[in-house]
C-alpha cells in the first residue's frame, strides 16, 4: 500500500460520509482506547443510516478477543465480529488506534481484509504510525485516540452527527484508559476540556471509572500476583521487568487477556522508571508490552522489534522462547535508562575521599554500573573530577587529553615519602633562611619549569614499572629506578600566601567565611575543600598536560632553589572545559532525587571542543553506526578547533554526528584523506 499524505478532521469527514458500509479495524488485543474509539465511531455512523461492524480477532477459545471488563462498553455487542465475509469492494475500511498494518492482522488475517475496502482510513496517536490509509489522521502529542475521535465528531455535525450519551461515554472510556484516570503526563488541558464537554452529556464519570479500574476478576490478580512474584528490578530499581507464562495462566485459571494492568502496577512502582511486561503466547512467540514515565521513549525499543507505539507506551513481539525475550528486553531497557543519564558531571571533589569513592557513590545513585572518572585526584586533593555516566564512559580518553589547572601550596624545607605535608618526614627540616628566597627569586626560579620537561613521578603513584604498581614498590620499601616522562607545562605562576583575594576567584572559596586558616586539613562548610594556609610559604597555579604530577613538579622547584619542598595544598580548578565554578559537591549529589541529578549531567560531546565536526547523511550515518567506511565526498566537515593548551595535535579524529536531527553518534578518524573509520561508536 503506497504511503499516503495526512489529512484535516474535515477532509477526513467528507470523505468518511461518502460511504454506507463499513469495517473498523482495531489493534490486535484492543484496550480501553481502541474499543472506545471503535464503539463510538461506530455509534455515530450508525446514527447517521450507516451498516458498521467492527471487526474483531478471534480469541484461542473462540468468540471475541476482548477483555471481559471492558464489554461493557457496547452492552449489546451488536456492533462486533470475527467474521469478515460482509467486506466486500463496497466496504470503508477504519485502521482504529494503530497505524501499521501489523498490528492488526492477528489470528484472522485482519490486515488482508483491511487492504481489500475501497476506501481506507485511519485514525491515530501513537509516534510510530505512517500514513499508509487513503485518508489519515494522526496527531501523537494527543492523549489519546478517542479524543481524535471526539474532535471528528465536531466535524461530521456538519453532516447531520448528533452526538449522545452512549458516544459520549464510549470516548471517556478511551481517555480513560490511555491517561490511567488523568495521572499520565499525556494528559492536556485539551483532555480535562473533552471530558467536561462528555460530562455534560450525562456521562457518568463513577460507574466507567469503576467499570474499567475496579472490575478485575479474581483469576486476572491471582496472574498478577505471580507476575510481580517473578517480577526483577534492575539499575537502582529504575527498570522493572516480568512475565506470564502458561504454567502461570493454567495455574491461576486465567488466559492472556487477564495480564491487562500488569506492566501498569509495575509503572507505578515510586522508583521504577520504565516498565515491560513479556506474555508467552499460545504460538511461543512473546508479546511485549512497555511503559515509561520519564523521558524514556519506549517506542523507540518496539519499532527495534518491528513494533511501535508511542513515547509512554509500546509494544512489540519477539519470536524467541520467553527466557530469551525477557533477558533481551531487560538488556534494552537497561540501555534505554543507561542512555539517558549518559553524559559528564562535573564534580568538586572533597577531602578524604578517592577519586573511586566518588565514582562508587555516583554509581550506586544512579543504579548504573558504567561510571568512570577522568585525572585521578589524590586523596587529600580537591576540585575538579569528571565523572563520565553510561555511554560517555567510551569517551573519557578525550577527556584526558585536556589540559589541567591547579592551585598548589608550597611548603619550602622539609621532605616526605609522599612528596606532601601529610607524608612521613625522610629526615629533619633544613635549616634555611627564607630571606634567601625573595619574590623575584622564587619566579624566576618557577618559570625555568615551563614548556616541555621530563619528570620524576613519585614513589606513590599508579605509574606502572615492571607490570607493577609505584606505590606497591613504596609499600614494601623496595627499590625501583623510576622512568622519567616528558610532560609540559604550560602556564605557571607564583602566588603570595597573603593575595587572599586572588587565591578565591581561582579557586571558588570565599575568604569572608573561612578567611586564611592555620590547619592545612580543615575544611570549607559547603565547599568541602581545603582552605589555603599560612603554614605555605607560596603558591602557584599550574595549567599543565595529562600525566603531571604537581607534587613532582614542586620538589623539583625545591631542588632548583637549592632546598627541599614539599606539596601543602591542592586544587585542581580546570580541567578542559570543566570549571571548579561549575561543579557540584558529591555530598549534594547523594541528597538531590534523580531526575534532578539528570539537570547536572552534560552531554560529552560538549565539552570535547579541540575536535571538529563531521555530519553525515541518513545511509552514511547508518554505515557509520555500523562500523563501515564513509567516503569523503559528500560529507559535511567543519573546521577543528584545536586548543593550543591541550597537548592534542591529532586533527584526524572528528565528533560525529547525524545531518538532520544533529545526533551525536560517536568519533571518527579522517584515513588517508579518502574515507572516516570510526573510532568510538554510541549503541544504536
């Protein structure tokens, strides 16, 4: 069938009242919202002389495929069958809350019998359907299809549509439904409206909501309750997913149609965020059913699966054994939610604390298990720690590759294990006269460790030699000959003790709290850092490459000023485009809800500014996903923007990114100036 335009409700009216038989045709397993549309539809072409006859699958035990709590809906039935013998090149065909012709084939090949009407049409909310009817009206921000419904009423009063208290009550039981009472955030203003216009029919807002909410038999909660039973939860309780199988229908007495409400109890769970309810059918395949109540678009996971649907709900149906699609579609959400929260936060690390513990917390927070941070902070050493969430963890090594910032205190005439103030003493203070160490002295000194120099990295640190770690070798009192590296600083300073002032607008803390305090470990209220001392001689601030270590970098000014030196205070301030301005207390972090730790967390791509961009079109975009070669010709590429502080001069690599929707989709590297090779690919 070819794909066909959408249409206004009045064109949509002038052509529905030009037929006299019709078959409306609503989706495989029709809730609340696909009857409702249907039955009113249905009511409103009949009042106007029309033969209608809704055409329904047939259920494993015969008879109609409708859950028993909502027949009520029509009382008389007389609109209802499985027989399609009446559809015949006369026939209007009505595609009724689903617009791909799958979804309403079923058991009795529905979908053939759709496509032999003369005329087609189809009306629709969900985000995943096409135009594919002759006429068609789809709006996916309504609520729910029988508010499109009641809006075609509006338009066929132009032909003679007088609208009653059964149509009116038909279209509530839609609404209903589909904004579980008007709880789902799909509910509009718009919605409340439709319903005071029902209201004011005579519709009895009591004896619907109490028809479709609280008229479950008992076998359908004996299959809920072994659903929930066998029902997992997963990243922090955010994804919850469970099943019907048949030794739970035959147990509870129930059939397929009593799972209804199910993935609904698990969505209301305070902590679950997306929910999925997999049903074994008669044939082994699996029906899915999703719901999300964030910003997880669930469609996007059914239309994986050939199915579809819209943002807060969707299904699909998978053809593997249940174990297998439970374990699928648990992966997928897991990912769903992953993506999400995927992204950089900017953390100002505390005191006491490991780079790890921060991760740790952030990962428990988050219910995520990839969590990872960039530059390792010591311990006692505060400020600015990235820490990459989910899918951005694939991208932490451009990170890394940003220059730091530091503001460090210098401790002149002593000497530790750990190269800082709160190591072990290797001998007695040097006697020294800091009167020998002027001002002048100490910059001119300073300034000789500019540009690129090799460095010494101290005996506790991660630096591997011989398969083992730096630190192991200290521990054990062993002696190791450490390799000097070349690293580069690119900017240092010198910074008296006294200048308060400078020392807060670089490092974020106000003097008027705290002021200049005589213990180097006390901390900040609110900032958790460590305040600048007087125990200090100086300080200087470093902007230096990956790989520096300022506790090295100090001993040797130490040694270059004929004495011994010491680290008394750290900061780091920047690192690439992370400010200490910016960034956020963990302490904070671990008291805020999680949609609003989502408010702290940036896109990595944001914050990688030395690359440049590559877009690409649809079919390359697909083949780059893919992991396949894109040629050159027909890209669009922007001018990288290299940063003269980073210490990075590789201008092949890319940030990729997707022409129309500007999605970001990974990094590339530009090969013999022909084709891009990706390097670093999101999931699809």
């Amino acid at each position: 069938m070819t794909m066909k335009k959408t249409n206004t409700f009045e064109e949509f009216a002038a052509a529905l009242v030009e037929g006299d038989e019709f078959a409306i045709f609503p989706h495989v397993d029709p809730d609340g919202d696909a009857l409702g549309a249907s039955v009113a539809l249905a009511l409103a072409l009949s009042s106007v002389g029309k033969n209608v006859k809704i055409l329904i699958d047939e259920a494993e035990d015969g008879g109609l495929d409708i859950k028993e709590e909502l027949l009520f809906i029509d009382g008389k039935k007389q609109f209802f069958t499985v027989y399609s013998s009446f559809v015949d090149e006369k026939t209007y065909g009505v595609m009724m809350d689903c617009g791909e012709i799958s979804r309403i084939a079923g058991r009795s090949n529905r979908d053939q019998v759709f496509k032999k009407c003369n005329k087609t049409f189809c009306l629709d909310h969900h985000a995943s359907s096409t135009p594919l009817a002759d006429f068609n009206v789809i709006i996916p921000e309504t609520a729910a299809t029988c508010q499109l419904v009641w809006q075609l009423f509006k338009a066929l009063q132009k032909y003679g549509l007088i609208v009653d208290k059964a149509m009116a009550e038909a279209v509530y039981v839609g609404i209903l439904t589909d904004t579980g009472g008007f709880r789902y955030s799909n509910t509009s203003a718009e919605t409340h409206i439709i319903a005071s216009e029902i209201f004011a029919l005579g519709a009895d807002h009591y004896a619907i909501s109490k028809q479709v909410f609280e008229s479950n038999p008992l076998r359908s909660m004996k299959l809920k309750f072994a659903a929930m039973g066998v029902a997992d939860f997963s990243c922090g309780n955010r994804v919850a997913i469970t099943y019907v199988d048949s030794k739970m229908l035959k147990s509870a007495g129930a059939t397929l149609k009593d799972s209804d409400g199910i993935v609904e109890e698990l969505r209301n769970i305070d902590s679950v965020e997306v929910a999925c309810l997999c049903k074994e059918q008669a044939d082994g395949s699996v029906k899915v059913s999703m719901r999300s109540k964030t910003s997880i678009d669930v469609s996007k996971i059914g239309m994986k699966f050939s199915g579809g649907g819209h943002k807060r709900a969707a299904g699909c149906t998978i053809h593997k054994p249940i174990a297998e699609a439970v374990k699928m579609m648990k992966s997928e959400l897991k990912a769903a939610v992953e993506a999400e929260c995927s992204g950089i936060i900017n953390i100002n690390k505390s005191p006491n604390m490991t780079s790890h513990d921060v991760v740790a917390i952030i990962r428990k927070k988050l219910g995520i298990k990839k969590v990872g941070h960039t530059g390792t902070l010591d311990p006692m050493a505060t400020g600015v720690l990235p820490v990459a969430i989910g899918n951005a963890t694939r991208f932490i090594e451009y990170l890394d590759k940003d220059a730091k910032t530091y503001v460090a205190g210098v401790k002149l005439g002593i000497m530790t294990d750990t190269l800082d103030v709160w190591g072990e003493s290797v001998h007695d203070s040097r006697n020294i006269n800091k009167i020998d160490f002027d001002t002048e002295l100490i910059i001119k000194t300073i300034q000789k460790f500019k540009g690129v120099i090799e460095q010494e990295p101290p005996m506790y640190s991660a630096i591997k030699v011989d398969g083992k770690k730096l630190y192991e070798y200290a521990r054990k009192e062993e002696e190791v000959e450490i390799p000097k590296r070349k690293i580069k600083i690119f900017d240092i300073e010198y910074i008296d003790k006294g200048n308060k002032k400078y020392l807060e607008e670089l490092t974020g803390i106000r003097t008027e709290l705290t002021g200049i305090a005589d213990d180097p470990s006390s901390m900040i209220a609110g900032t958790k850092n460590i305040r600048p001392d007087d125990k200090s001689d100086f300080y200087i601030r470093v902007e230096c490459s990956r790989g520096t270590y300022v506790r090295s970098l100090i001993r040797d000014i130490g040694r270059e000023l004929g004495t011994d030196a010491v680290m008394s205070y750290l900061v780091r301030t920047k690192s690439g485009e992370f400010s200490i301005r910016d960034a956020s207390n963990i302490d904070e972090i671990k008291e805020l809800d999680l949609n609003k730790i989502k408010d702290f967390i940036v896109p990595i791509d944001s914050k990688i500014n030395y690359m440049g961009r590559i877009l690409l079109e649809d079919s390359d975009s697909i083949k780059f996903q893919n992991g396949g070669k894109v040629s050159l010709n027909n890209i669009q590429k922007e001018e990288t923007k290299i940063s003269s502080s980073n210490g990075n001069e590789d201008e092949n690599i890319y940030l990729i990114y997707e022409s129309i929707a500007n999605d970001f989709l990974g990094t590339g590297r530009i090969v013999d100036g022909k084709y891009l090779k990706a390097e670093k690919v999101l999931p699809r």
